[in-house]
C-alpha cells in the first residue's frame, strides 16, 4: 500500500541524497586537515640531508629490527627534535 504513495523514482533519489551527504561528511572531516593544517607546504620541501641520511639507514632490516631506540642513536639531533620534524 505504501508503495502507491511513492512517487515514481523516489528510491533512485534517496540513493542520490544518500551520496551526497556521504560526499559532504567525508569532505568536511578532511577539509580541516587539508586547507588549514599547512601541511601542503611543507609536503613539497625537499627533506634535510641528515633525515635523509637516517631514513636510508633504517631501510636496512637490521636497524629497522632494532626500532625507535636505534633511530634516536643514529639521529644527529635530540629525540624531541626529532619528533618534530617527522611530525612536519
């Protein structure tokens, strides 16, 4: 009986307003993070050659098996520093 009431097409449109709102809730929990957190800047800057240097090293099993404690013995700068820059 319901169904007579439904105009004809009404369950391609819900499908539609649906997307939609999907669309829109994904895009505002991301637009934060992509137009305001300034991070598309300093995507694009080249990394500095120590950080370089590390990340390279820690591709190698060996040190990579031996985590965080080995990264901060081979890093030049403080852990803090460090912490910072990977955070950028």
């Amino acid at each position: 009986m319901t169904d007579l009431i439904k105009p004809a097409g009404f369950e391609a449109i819900e499908t539609v307003k649906r997307r939609i709102r999907a669309e829109t809730r994904a895009f505002l929990a991301d637009a934060p993070m992509r137009y305001f957190a300034g991070t598309a800047e300093r995507a694009d800057a080249p990394l500095p050659d120590w950080l370089e240097h590390l990340i390279q090293t820690m591709k190698r099993k060996e040190q990579f098996a031996a985590g965080i404690v080995r990264i901060h013995e081979l890093s030049p700068k403080s852990p803090e520093h460090l912490s910072r820059t990977f955070k950028k």
